[in-house]
C-alpha cells in the first residue's frame, strides 16, 4: 500500500475553487485500493458485497422517499377529481405550465450541483460542499423571478396556445396559490442534494412520510371543508413542501454528523460561478426536454373538441405512468452519489467498480 500525501479531487472539485478552500480540509494520508494504482483489475469479491451494501444505504431510503414525494401529487389530483371535471382539467393544466415553466427548470439547475458535492464530500472538501449549496441556491432563487413573471402571465398565455378560457380560469387560480411552493422548492432540491452527498438519506424519507400522512387532512380542511377548492389544493402542496423544508432544517441544526450549509458564509460565497453553470445549464437543459414533451402531450389536449375530458385524463395519466420512472431516477441518484464520493477521494477504480 502506498500512501499519498495530498489527495486532490477530479477536475470539477479542482476547477470548482468557488469556495476558496483551506488545504487543511483536503483528504490526506488515505490508503488507497491496490487495484486503483493499476488502473485495472476485477474488484474481489468481497469488495462486490461491501460496495453493494453502501449503496443499497443509501438507494433504499431514496426510493422510499420518491414514491412518497410522488404520492403527493396523486393525493392532490385525487381532491381535485372531487371537487369537478373543471377542477380537475384546470389543476391538471395548471401543474403542466407549472412543470414547463418552473418545476423542471429548478430541479435541472439543482442537479448541477451534484457532480461537485459529490466529489467534494469524498475529498472532504467541507467548503467546497457548503459554498457550491449557497450559490445553488442563491441560483434558484434568482431563477424563481422570471418564473414568477411567466406565472403571473399564465392566462393569456394559455389562451393564445388555444386552450378552453374556463379550464385556464381555473389553472390560474391554482398557479397563483402555488407561488409558496415554487419559493419552497427552489430550496429543497439543493437541500436534498447537500443532504444526499453525505449519505443523509434517511432524514428526507422521514420528513417525506410525515407531510404526506398530514397532506390528506390538509386537503381535506382546505379544499372541502373551507370550501377554496381550487385554491385549497395548491395551498396544501405548498404546506407538504414547506413542512419537508423545516424539518430538514431542524435536522441539520440539532444533527452533530450534517455539515452546516450556512458554514463558512462569506464572499467566497458568491465567487466562481463558472464550473457549477457549466453543469448547471446543460442539467437544466436536458430535464426540461425530458419533462416537456408529456406536458405539451397535455396542452395538446386542450386543442380536442372536449378539452375538459381530455386535458383531465391525460393529467391522470401523467400521473400514474410517472411512477414507472421512480425506481430507476432514484438508483441513479444513489449510484450518482457513491461515484461521486469515490472520485473526490482520487480512487477512480472503485468508481468504476460502483458504478458497474
């Protein structure tokens, strides 16, 4: 075994230096696999068995915690089916321009900062890790201002695309009462990401299970027995995404294992911004193309000689055929994770290994 006196990270930490990190935080005096200085080789097997178990720790919880987010807007399409088709083709139509013009944008942006708290949490670059948090979010933040404009423009927007006046009647009402939850998404998907990078997993499935458990009696109030309909609904998935947002939070505060986000806030903070855009923007890029195309199917659908029935069953289907898509989001994300990890601690052969 060799020992190496400085372990830098791959080229995205290295290239990072957007948090202007301390050499004492690099990774120093690890030993490293014989199989990584060759570069080559099959891993033993126990290797197999111990790189499976770290990454089952860390994929299990998050393919709880996606259905669980998930479920969330089924709870919410079921309420809206109660209240009317109108309600249901509105809140349907609504969702869609909401993922097109907000939801997709944000989370793309956020998955920028993946690869470079990945990488550094493996080199135990803590600054690096907090710093890339603060202009993600800082990011998303700024991006919620043109969203918010194209939201508040929704009506005449949707109306020169062709679609029905009383179905987007209903969708603006539904758009302006999601607002809260715009805000609160622009900082949970970094939150989660930082999260994520230090295998805390299990926090996110929690806080999950508990808003949506409190999701059902929310509606419930809201939307029925206030009588907002509507408006109740949007308003109840902002609460679900705000009482994920607080709890988070509070684990981070009383947690002694989690890195502070807000740790080493300073001017660094706001400082090479290049290397996370340059993940950042094509990420964002290509989830919107991936999410768009089901959504324009749903605007199209607005176009049909009965706009209510269809606009509403593709909604449901978008729904439901989504939960296909879990499963194999949250393996990558766990796998994206360990890699990661294995790169920031310059042992690219076990990346390798993890990631066959």
């Amino acid at each position: 075994m060799c020992r190496n006196k400085e372990a830098k990270p791959v080229s995205s930490i290295s290239d990072a230096r957007l948090a202007g990190d301390d050499d004492g935080e690099r990774r120093s005096g690890y030993e490293e696999p014989i199989h990584d200085q060759q570069g080559e080789g099959e891993p033993h097997v126990d290797e197999v068995g111990e790189e499976l178990v770290l990454l089952g720790r860390i994929v299990w919880p998050i393919v709880i915690t996606s259905f669980l987010l998930y479920s969330r807007s089924v709870v919410s399409m079921l309420f809206l089916g109660r209240l009317g088709g109108a309600e249901l083709a509105g809140g349907s139509l609504a969702i869609a321009f909401a993922n097109i013009t907000g939801y997709s944008v944000l989370k793309g942006l956020a998955m920028g900062m993946e690869p470079i708290c990945g990488q550094a949490f493996g080199a135990r670059r803590w600054s690096v890790l907090a710093h890339t948090f603060q202009k993600t979010l800082l990011l998303l933040l700024l991006a919620t201002i043109p969203i918010s404009l194209l939201w508040l423009n929704m009506e005449p927007i949707l109306l020169r695309l062709g679609q029905d006046a009383a179905i987007t009647s209903v969708a603006k009402d539904y758009l302006l009462y999601s607002f809260p939850d715009l805000i609160a998404q622009a900082h949970l998907h970094p939150l989660r990401i930082f999260l994520r990078s230090q295998s805390h997993t299990k926090p996110l499935t929690l806080f999950a299970a508990f808003a949506l458990l409190l999701h059902f009696p929310v509606n419930y109030l809201l939307a029925s027995y206030l009588d907002c309909g509507v408006k109740g609904v949007a308003l109840a998935s902002s609460w679900n995404t705000i009482s994920i947002d607080l709890g988070l939070v509070g684990f981070i505060l009383r947690s002694e294992n989690s890195i502070k986000p807000w740790a080493g806030l300073s001017r660094e903070s706001i400082r090479g911004w290049w290397p996370l855009l340059a993940l950042a923007l094509p990420t964002a890029a290509s989830v919107c193309l991936e999410w768009w195309w089901y959504e324009v199917m749903l605007l199209m659908c607005g176009r049909l000689p009965d706009p209510r029935a269809g606009v509403a069953a593709m909604g449901v289907l978008i729904q439901t055929t989504g939960l296909i898509y879990v499963l194999p989001a949250s393996l990558g994300m766990g796998l994206s994770t360990r890699v990661g990890h294995e790169l920031g601690a310059n042992r690219p052969a076990r990346a390798r290994h993890a990631a066959l």
